[in-house]
C-alpha cells in the first residue's frame, strides 16, 4: 500500500513538515514523487520511520538515526528485537518508580515502614539502566562485563547520603573543571583538584579505583561525542582539558 505525506503522518501520529524534514535530511526519502508533486511512500518507508520512532523514542538524536538506518549492515529484524528488550527493561524501571511512590504513599499514611535507601533505589535503578542504555556497548567492550556489574551494584548499594554525595562529587567536577579551563593550565592546582574530585567520583562509582583504567576513561571522553559534549558545556575544550589533568594526575602524561 501506499501513502501519501499527509496520510502517513496522520497514520504515524507526526506532522507532514517533520516528514518533509526528514526528506531533507536524507534521513526518510519517499519511494518516489507523482507526477502532481506529491510525495509517495510505501512499505518500505513505512517500516524504516517505525524503526526512526523506536529509536526517537529511546532517546537518540537524528544524525545518529540516521547512521543506524542507513547502514548496509542494518538489520531491521534484529533492531526490533532490541528495541523490544530496551522498552521491556523501561517498562521495568517505570514499575519499579511506581511501586517505589506507592510505597512512600503508604508510609506517609502510617501503613509501612520506609527505610530511607529504599526511597532512592527506583531513581538508581533508573540511573543504572540509563548509563547502559547510553552508554553500556561502549563500556562493557573496554572494561568487561564484570567491571561494569560491580559499578552498577556499587551505585545501586548506596545509601541516601552516599547518593547524594556522589551527586555532589558530579557537580563539583564540572564547576572546578571551568574554573580549571581558564588557566589553560591541566598540571595547576585547579586542574589537579579536579582531576582528584574525579578520582572521588570514580571510586563511588565503580566500588573500586584503577588508575590505568581512569586513564583510559579520560580518553574516551574525549573520543566519544557524547561524553564530549558533557564535558565541554559551558566551556570549549573541557574534555580534552578534563583528559589531560587526569592523565598528568595518573602518571601518564609527564
């Protein structure tokens, strides 16, 4: 069957202009244009802008949609299968957030106790499974399965002040790192207070402190876009300013 762009937006739930953009951006070309100027879609198109929604819906940017689909690799059935377990794991977590307000619901009432760790672990369930919906391919090909299972039981372990702490750590990174990018200089005393904050951060995080492994954590900051673009907000550069206090902090960088 075929659809016209006003038909298959109105089928998709989405705008006729969000499908023209797409067009533009090469990200879904119609099957081919009538002779009235129309664009025509089929089922092929049909089927690729299911798998764009899928993955607008976990989160990913345009571009790198585009990447996934445009690929001659790309295996539609095998996306779908993934796309079903990364829903049933959000569809876990929101279970989990619910039961957790439920369960403050009824202390509040008088009817259960509450410990206070209780009252965070749905927000660091849904933490851990962000951070390897995000990120878990990347981390997992360069530390192990094993390495990353201890992080994520050393986050979902912490207590209420652990937590909040290891929040603050993360706050406290960012400003010092700003301040540290404007001496321009990753061996000064900002740089190096950054780059222990980091340490601190790490050592709550994984459970355990590796200082080769910091090293090479610094480095994919700077080579993965993502982690990139955390670390350069609000300053130019930060990430690979954040690398090399880090790598002169380790003794890898004399």
């Amino acid at each position: 069957m075929e659809y016209t762009v006003q038909k298959l937006g109105r089928m998709a739930g989405i705008s006729t202009r969000t499908l023209r953009y797409y067009h533009e951006i090469g990200l879904l070309v119609p099957a081919r244009i009538n002779s009235a100027g129309y664009r025509i879609y089929g089922q092929a198109q049909v089927d690729r802008l299911q798998q764009i929604l899928f993955y607008r819906e976990l989160g990913l940017g345009l571009e790198e949609i585009r990447k996934i689909v445009g690929d001659p690799a790309f295996d539609g059935l095998e996306a779908l299968r993934e796309h079903r377990q990364r829903l049933q794991d959000k569809r876990k977590q929101i279970d989990l957030l619910i039961a957790n307000v439920e369960q403050t619901i009824a202390s509040k009432e008088g009817g259960i106790e509450m410990g206070d760790q209780e009252k965070f672990l749905g927000f660091k369930e849904k933490l851990i499974a962000d951070n390897e919906e995000k990120y878990g391919d990347e981390i997992r090909a360069k530390y192990g399965d094993k390495a990353v299972e201890q992080s994520n039981g050393a986050i979902g372990g912490m207590t209420r002040e652990q937590y909040e702490t290891w929040e603050e750590l993360g706050a406290s990174i960012l400003k010092t790192l700003k301040a540290a990018v404007a001496t321009g200089d990753p061996q000064g005393e900002l740089a190096q207070k950054t780059a222990k904050l980091h340490k601190r951060w790490l050592e709550m995080a994984w459970g355990s402190y590796n200082s080769e492994a910091h090293a090479a954590l610094a480095q994919m900051y700077v080579e993965d876009p993502r982690f990139a673009a955390f670390y350069n907000q609000g300053q130019a550069g930060g990430a690979e300013f954040l690398r090399d206090a880090i790598l002169f902090f380790t003794g890898s960088k004399n």
